[in-house]
C-alpha cells in the first residue's frame, strides 16, 4: 500500500465497529493595530463549503453563536470551495478558520499555524491516519471534523434484470455500464466530467498504484500499469452508457434517486436520502481492482479545521478551534452523524454513528476500514493535481494516448515535489 494507507483499527474504532460485535475484531476585515488581516476587532470569520445535507448550515451557525469568547461570523461557500480558499491563502481577503485538507505549500509559506498544543490527551481519541494527512515536517495544522468516503451505489434489482453481477474488476465495471444502459437510464454516473475528478485516484490504487510513493518523496504513478488502469476510463466513455450532463453533479444523488442511472459512484452522506428513493433495492461497492495485482479501494477524506495565520487574533482563533472541535463533542457528533452519514473522527463518538451500525452503514465502514485510501495527501499539490487530472481528461474525453500523457503528469509531479523540499 502507498502512502494513502490507513489504519484497520483506528477506523473501525471511529466508525463505531469495535465492541459492537459487527466487523471484528464567513467574511473578513482589516484588523486594527495588528498589522494582519482577518477579522473586526473580537470578531472571529469562519469559512465552510457548502454542504448539501439540508441543516448543516443552521448547526455551524448555532456552534458558533455557542462559543463564548468572541463573535463569529460563518461564510457559506457554494461553488469551487478549494479553489477560493486557494486564491483567498495567496493574498485576498481571508478567513480567520476555515475548512480544508492541509497542503505543504500553505505551511512553507508560512500561511497557516500548527495546532498540536489543541489537542492535550484528547490526541489518542483522533483517528491517527487523518491526523497524519494533516501533519507536515512533524507539525499538525488541521483538525479533523469528520470522515468521508465515496463508494459505488447500485440497484441489485436492475443489474437482476440485465443478468449483470455486481463488478468486482474494471473490466467488469465497463462491460455493467455498457449492458445497464437503456432508454430511460445510463448505466453509471461518476461526475458532469466523466469521472475524471473522482475516479482519477482510484483508478491508480486499482493497479495497485497511488498518487505518490509510501514516503511521499515521488510520483506513485510512474508505472506502466497507469497508463493501463487510465486508459480504462475512455473504455467507460466509449461505452455509450456514462451518464454525463445530469442535473446535480456527483456529490449529489439525484441521478441515483431519480432512476437516470443504475450505478452512481458519490459519497456516504448520500446514504439516507438514497435509502429514502430506493429503499432495500440498494447495494455499496468499492471501486474496483483492475486485475489480481491491484486493489479495491474508497477514497477516505475529512475536512479539518485550520487556522490562518494572518487572523487578526491568532490565539482567539485557535482557541476557538479547541472549543469546537476538540472540547465540545456535543457539536462533534451532531455534525458527523446527524446529516446525511459521515464517520465521527473521534473513537470515542463511536456509539453516536448509530446509522453506520447495521445494514449498508456498516458495510461501507468496513470497507473504509479495509480498503480506505486517504485521497488527498499534504504533499499532492494543487499543480499536480491539475496535471494529472487534465491528462486523464483528454485520455477519457479525446483518446489521448494514455502513456503520453501521464509521462507529462509525472514529471509536473517530480517537479512539484522538488519545489516542495527545497
């Protein structure tokens, strides 16, 4: 495994697994006198993207009326969340905490603060693996909020009908997407894009691949299987049956609820309002190996709270970071279990995942626990992430030739991380 493995125990522990007999074992201002930007005086910005799960908004905005020692103003960002913080950490006006997966360009440019003296003895109770996708050069910056997966949703009644078994390889995948299509519905929704954004990854850990090497020092992809395990992509297109131009895009179930598709790779927040549509006619997949050398995988992200460095008040911020997301666990279990299904990023809230205990809950926390790959390393730079996905792109989309393309990719990448040690 590459460097996206993750820990057996500590996510069946988050998911509430062990012991419970089922798998064994916000806007921002000029601060005044300080010389920062940030927020009005006492005032603390926090930024969230905008979760689709109806209630999310009304809790943070309720958590954060809650904190005792300053007022806090929540931004709600629809859209390109990554991109506008991205943009916002380079110069522009910029929230005092804000949600995100940690890069190490924004700690080499000194544009957040480490957060390891949060934690105290609550460290043990945090999901080691994400702590670690947070950490860089020894030092935390983010604290997890709560896990997501991603896993393939289907009708086990529709693939009945098409004498389609559930695939277990991406070949069968292809030829399950191809057979599944019909008049009414496509055979697989995997994103308006084809699946280049969420199936990129994946598709590498398929060959037993990854983004980068285990020590996080080189490209992970630098393999002939990739071009391969890629190339499989414009297979999926070239069968007629991806459903592309859906009204919501792949975070979203409405394909999969309103009947436009039979598969639909999007993410484990989805289950309740799927299981709502479709009732028990509804199974989980992993994405697929691509042969007896590759691997099953579930992408596995969380969204941690971390605090920029140009806050007008740094040690209110973290502060504030403390207080919601290491003290008040109330909070903590409300968010990761009472919207939508997300996995607590606590041990010890694992009795609060009661959705996840039973049925297909259960079974993608196994799954995350068994094959969870954590998708978004420190080191996996915006740069390179775009170079790899428009060369996947034009592979699926314009039949580049796989090879060609990814040698490019690989050597944005190698760059990319010589840029980073320097």
């Amino acid at each position: 495994m590459g460097a996206g493995g993750l820990d057996r125990r500590s996510f069946l522990a988050a998911a509430g697994l062990l012991g419970l007999g089922l798998g064994g074992p916000s806007l921002t201002a000029c601060g005044a006198n300080t010389g920062r930007d940030g927020s009005a005086p006492g005032t603390l910005s926090h930024w969230y993207h905008a979760y689709g799960e109806d209630g999310v908004q009304d809790a943070v905005r309720r958590y954060a009326a809650d904190y005792p020692d300053a007022r806090v103003e929540v931004q709600w960002n629809p859209g390109d969340y990554d991109s506008k913080i991205a943009t916002a950490l380079q110069g522009g006006r910029v929230p005092d905490v804000f949600e995100a997966q940690v890069k190490v360009d924004w700690v080499r440019q000194q544009r957040v603060v480490p957060l390891d003296d949060l934690l105290g003895d609550q460290r043990p109770d945090f999901v080691k693996a994400l702590l670690d996708a947070q950490t860089v050069d020894g030092r935390l910056y983010g604290i997890p909020q709560a896990v997501d997966t991603q896993v393939l949703f289907y009708r086990p009644s529709l693939l009945r009908e098409a004498d389609v078994t559930p695939p277990t390889t991406v070949d069968e995948l292809v030829d399950a997407t191809r057979r599944l299509s019909g008049n009414t519905a496509r055979g697989l929704f995997a994103g308006n894009d084809g699946g280049v954004a969420v199936l990129t990854a994946p598709l590498l850990w398929s060959a037993g691949l990854d983004l980068l090497s285990r020590d996080g020092k080189s490209p992970g992809f630098d393999d002939p299987r990739a071009a391969t395990a890629v190339g499989k992509l414009r297979e999926l297109h070239a069968t007629g049956g991806l459903l592309l131009g859906a009204p919501a895009d792949w975070a979203d179930p409405g394909a999969f609820t309103e009947g436009l598709t039979a598969m639909q790779w999007t993410g484990l927040w989805n289950l309740p309002k799927i299981v709502e549509a479709h009732g028990d006619d509804v199974g989980v997949l992993p994405f697929p190996r691509l042969d007896a050398d590759g691997a099953e995988s579930v992408p596995v992200g969380a969204y941690s709270a971390v605090v920029n460095a140009r806050a007008a008040d740094v040690d209110r911020a973290k502060d504030y970071v403390r207080w919601l997301w290491v003290e008040r666990t109330d909070h903590q279990a409300e968010f990761a279990t009472a919207f939508g299904a997300h996995l607590p990023a606590r041990a010890s809230l694992r009795a609060a995942a009661d959705r996840l205990s039973g049925g297909l809950g259960a079974d993608v926390a196994r799954l995350v626990a068994d094959v969870g790959r954590v998708a978004n390393p420190a080191r996996w730079s915006a740069a390179a992430n775009t170079a790899l996905s428009d060369a996947v792109s034009r592979v699926a989309r314009e039949g580049a030739d796989p090879a060609e393309e990814l040698r490019a990719a690989v050597a944005t990448a190698r760059d990319e991380l010589t840029r980073l040690d320097r």
